[in-house]
C-alpha cells in the first residue's frame, strides 16, 4: 500500500486498539474515583482535570508510536513490515503536533492546579519517549523496560492526578492499582519480547540488540514464560487475598485470565516462525482487554 496523508491512514498508523485499551483502563479509574462526589462546580472543574489526564496520556501514547516509527521506518520497509501508513515527514509532522498539544493541555493543567512542577513530568515524558525511540530502541533490552514502565504508568498517572486535586483514595482502591500496574507491566514486558522474536529477520539486518539476537528464540522463550508466570503468580496472590472482594463474575474471568495465560505458555513452547510469535503476542493483547475488564468488574463491584 502506498503511503499517503489520509484521515483512514492517520488512524491506523495510530494503533487504534492499543488506544481504547489505554482510554477504557483510565476512564474506568476515573469513574470509581468521581462517581462519590456531588456534580457541582468543584467536581465539574474536576471532570476538566480528568479529561486532561486522559487526552494527555493518549497523546503522549501517541507521540510515542509516530516517533518510533520515524526511525523505525527504513527498517520496516526494509522487511515489508505492513504497517506503515504515513510517510516519514508525515510521522515527524504528527509527532511534532501531539507534542504541541500535549503542552497545551499540561499547561492549562498547570494553571488550572497553579502546580507548575507537571511541566517537569511533561519533559521528562517527553524526552523518555524520544530517548527510547531515537536510542534506546537499538538497545531493546532497557528499551523492553521502558516501555513497560510506562506502559503500566498510564493507571499510575491517574493516582497522580488524585494526589494534586486532593480527591483521596481508599487503601483497597490503591491496591487494586497497583496490581494493574504489576499486572500491565509484566504482560508487557513478555509481550514485548515476543514482538521482538517476530521481527527477528528485520532487527538482525539493522544490527538492534534484541533479546532473541543476544540469547537466541529458546531462551527467549524460557523468559517469556517466566513473564507469563509471574503474571499468574501475581494474578492467582491477589486474587487469594482479596478473594472475599471477588463476585462471581470476576471470579470467573479472573479464571480465564490465567487459563489463557497458561495456554499462551503452551503456544509459546512450540513457536518457532514469524506467524507462530505473532499469534502468541495477539492473544497477549487479548488477556490485555480482559484484565481492563476484571479491572471495571472490581472498581464497581459488579
């Protein structure tokens, strides 16, 4: 498909799915956290702060995946990597325009709070995200990390933005974040290694030190699994603490979280091409939408 500057084109170089999954956790949050408060003027100042949260966040997700992908593009060309839909001006054109209205956003956040010091975390965002794609991207194994951290970091902004609207949270509601966030960070981290062991041809051709290049597909694969692991020990520990918090429902799809995460270790074991990788890193992004829905099924007590 030829590159071109098409509203359907922006849309699917935006990973659209990864997106909601990101908007759906944060919103979720952001509804448990307000849903107490009366609507009067101070709690609709708030739903300003909120949405500025979320828009925030999305365009720094997105910042991040045009940036990646402007230094990622000769590479993706070079393996015929089919999801590229922009051009590289139109990538650093993008990214330059949701960085503008990032600031835009934080700055009236920062008005809004007269806490001047979120300019500090705009940049420091800001620069992680272009380090990582400009740098660390080469290096995929701290690469792997950041990315991972700041992907489990979306549910951990809103606890920030709670701290400086003084909207306070309860303990089991902080706990429950947190094993989100472990929760995030750990999928991730496995399924950033399995996309890595995908696009091993292309990542060897352009000298990237990769996980699977430094170790090789079988004990990439061992890691993985222990990932995959972690993340069930985790899951089954919360679970067990927190088991009289549990309804029915969660309890069931918190069942069929971590059945699908063994299926994946299973599937995993016997991968061995391109296809098999992203089969496996498909459903890892399957359990992702799963866990946002155990996350409501909590927040809500449903």
């Amino acid at each position: 498909m030829e590159n071109g500057l098409s509203f359907r084109n922006f849309v699917k170089q935006t990973r659209p799915i990864n997106l909601v999954f990101i908007a759906l956790a944060q919103l979720t949050l952001f509804i448990a956290l307000i849903y107490p408060s009366d609507i009067q003027e101070e709690g609709l100042n708030q739903y300003y702060i909120w949405a500025a949260c979320i828009f925030s966040t999305l365009l720094f997700t997105l910042g991040g995946y045009f940036i990646n992908d402007f230094y990622d593009f000769e590479n993706d060309k070079a393996i015929k990597k089919k999801n590229k839909f922009l051009n590289k001006s139109q990538l650093l054109l993008s990214y330059s325009i949701s960085v503008i209205l990032n600031l835009v956003i934080c700055i009236f956040a920062c008005a809004y709070l007269n806490e001047y010091s979120l300019l500090l975390f705009f940049i420091c965002i800001t620069g992680i995200l272009y380090s990582y794609s400009s740098y660390f991207k080469r290096h995929k194994i701290s690469g792997n990390i950041i990315v991972s951290f700041l992907s489990s970091s979306s549910l951990g902004i809103v606890l920030i933005t709670s701290y400086f609207i003084d909207n306070p949270i309860s303990e089991d509601l902080y706990q429950l974040v947190q094993f989100f966030m472990l929760f995030i960070f750990t999928l991730t981290m496995a399924r950033e290694i399995t996309k890595d062991c995908e696009d091993l041809e292309g990542d060897q051709k352009f000298n990237i030190d990769s996980i699977p290049i430094r170790y090789g597909k079988n004990k990439s694969k061992v890691l993985i699994n222990l990932f995959h692991f972690l993340l069930v020990f985790i899951s089954l520990t919360y679970f067990y603490i927190h088991r009289n918090n549990f309804s029915f429902l969660a309890l069931i799809l918190g069942a069929i979280i971590v059945l699908t995460t063994l299926f994946v270790i299973h599937k995993l074991s016997r991968a061995d091409d391109k296809k098999n990788f992203k089969f496996v890193a498909d459903i890892q992004k399957g359990v992702f939408g799963l866990g946002i829905i155990l996350l409501a099924l909590q927040l809500y007590n449903i």
